[in-house]
C-alpha cells in the first residue's frame, strides 16, 4: 500500500482555452497575464489534470473501473490506484507500483512517496493517516486540526471535556428555541460543513450530525448547545478512530451474527437509544453500509 503526493501536477496540464487574468498591485496598476498552464485554485484544474493522466504510458495498462472512475486497475490486476486531484492511494504488488507505475510517474512528475508494507509504517491521504499494525488491522485517524478548530470557534478547551455520551438528552423534543443571529448562524454552517466533512470517518457521531445539518439554514439555540454537546465529546474522546480488518470477502456483521439480532442491538446503541423508526433500515441496505 503507497501513498503518492504529486509537488507539481496542476501546472504541467496545458489550457484548454485562453485564459487571462488581471493583476493589480498597491499602487493601483492592473496588469493582464495569458495563462498556458493550470494554476492551483482553478476551478477546472481537477478535471483538466484527471484528464491528462497518462493512463497508457507505462506497462500495466491502467484503465478506469466503470462505477467508480477516479480508481483505476492494471491490466493484469496486479495494482489499484484511487485519484484525488494530485494525490493517489495505491494497493499493488511491489514490483507493479515500485518498478512499473512509479518510475513512469517520476518521468513526468515530482512526487513524493510513503509506504505501507510493515507493521509500524504509516501513510497520509486526503489528511488521514493509515498505520499497519501487528494483527494485520489498519488504523485511520483524522487530522487533529479539525478538532482544534472546532474547539477554537466555541472556545473550548479540549483539555476540560468530560461529556460521555454523543447526543444530547433534548434532542427527541421538538426544537422551539429562538433562532442564532447572523454571526453565530454563520459559525454553526462552519462547524456543521466540517463535522459533514469528517462524518465518514465518524460512524458514532453520524446520528447527531445528521441533526445539526437539518438546521443548517435556520439554527436555533438547540441546535447550539448539541453542536456544543457534540463537539465537547469528539473532544474528550479524540483518541477514537476507525480500524479495518480484512477478513475474506462478506465476513462481516451480518455473516457472524446475522442480520436481525447483534446488528440490530448495536444501531439502536450508536443512534442514541432512539426509537425503532430510526433504525428500520432494509436488511439490503445495511448489508452493503457493512460491506462498504
């Protein structure tokens, strides 16, 4: 497993059209400039820089899967590749990435390169590190800086946090608070597109982000004070983190415990012992949020 950071990906890619932008210094002078390359922070530049990938020039004959275009398989199956922008996530033998794909990639780019084939080593994408341990279990982990800037919009100290449990015990009564202002409405849409953001990596706190973001438009006081709750508890409990085990293909929850017994126990738990309309989800559904 290998993680790649392209240094200089965005301006090798050539404009498609001409494209001109407008400079102006202190003194008022404006200056026009014709770009023959893509710039970081243009709004096409991923697009234009996925599309320049050189997907045939090395010898495993990378090609995109149909459901899912940004990952890319060899011909021969010997390497994945997922594509974000300028960053990879790669899973392959060591001769396909380290022989084949990487050299093709240094021909054309500066990059960088970190590696997983050991317990110990340790990999960043997409501002998550991946380490390996001793069982065969991968850990990731979400950056810190989410949390301290979460704590630093409500000034909290992640220091003094003791909430043990993720929702809110008013969460189920009908909201009737007055709504924020326009300063503190603002700030809740921050915390609740970043909390959006790290959901995934969150499965515990899904439940209440999902009720945070139902009062993205109009926040109220409650609403306030579950962000607070919410934010109080990733801040006591910041050493949790995912791990994943592979285990063959659909050895998951359902294959030991079946679908309607442990699973069932354990989503009432997770949501905040609610009501049973909250967790009847079909039985399809569920297999594939595991299987995922």
């Amino acid at each position: 497993m290998a993680s790649i950071d392209f240094k200089d990906a965005l301006p090798t890619v050539k404009q498609e059209v001409d494209t001109r932008v407008t400079c102006t210094d202190a003194s008022g002078n404006s200056v026009q400039y014709s770009l023959g390359r893509v710039l970081p922070g243009q709004r096409d530049g991923g697009t234009k820089t996925w599309q320049s990938w050189p997907r045939s020039e090395c010898s495993l004959e990378m090609t995109e899967l149909d459901a899912h275009p940004s990952i890319l398989r060899s011909k021969h199956g010997d390497c994945f590749l997922m594509v974000h922008v300028d960053d990879l996530l790669i899973v392959g033998s060591r001769d396909a990435v380290m022989k084949q794909l990487v050299p093709s990639l240094q021909s054309k780019y500066a990059i960088s390169i970190e590696l997983v084939s050991k317990p110990g080593d340790e990999i960043t994408f997409l501002k998550r590190t991946h380490e390996l341990l001793e069982d065969g279990r991968m850990v990731i982990r979400v950056h810190h800086k989410h949390l301290d800037k979460l704590c630093k919009l409500l000034r909290l100290s992640k220091r003094v946090q003791c909430q043990k449990t993720l929702g809110h015990s008013e969460m189920e009564i009908p909201d009737r608070s007055a709504e924020l202002g326009h300063q503190d409405a603002s700030m809740y849409r921050t915390c609740v597109g970043i909390l959006l953001c790290l959901s995934a990596d969150l499965p515990q706190c899904q439940y209440v982000i999902r009720y945070l973001s139902i009062f993205f438009s109009k926040p109220t006081e409650k609403s306030l004070m579950v962000w607070k709750h919410l934010v109080g508890y990733m801040a006591a409990h910041s050493d949790q983190c995912m791990s994943l085990k592979w285990k063959g293909l659909h050895a998951g929850v359902f294959k030991k415990y079946g679908a309607k017994s442990r699973w069932w126990k354990f989503s009432a738990v997770l949501i905040g012992q609610q009501t049973e309309r909250h967790v009847a989800l079909s039985q399809e559904l569920q297999f594939t949020l595991v299987a995922v």
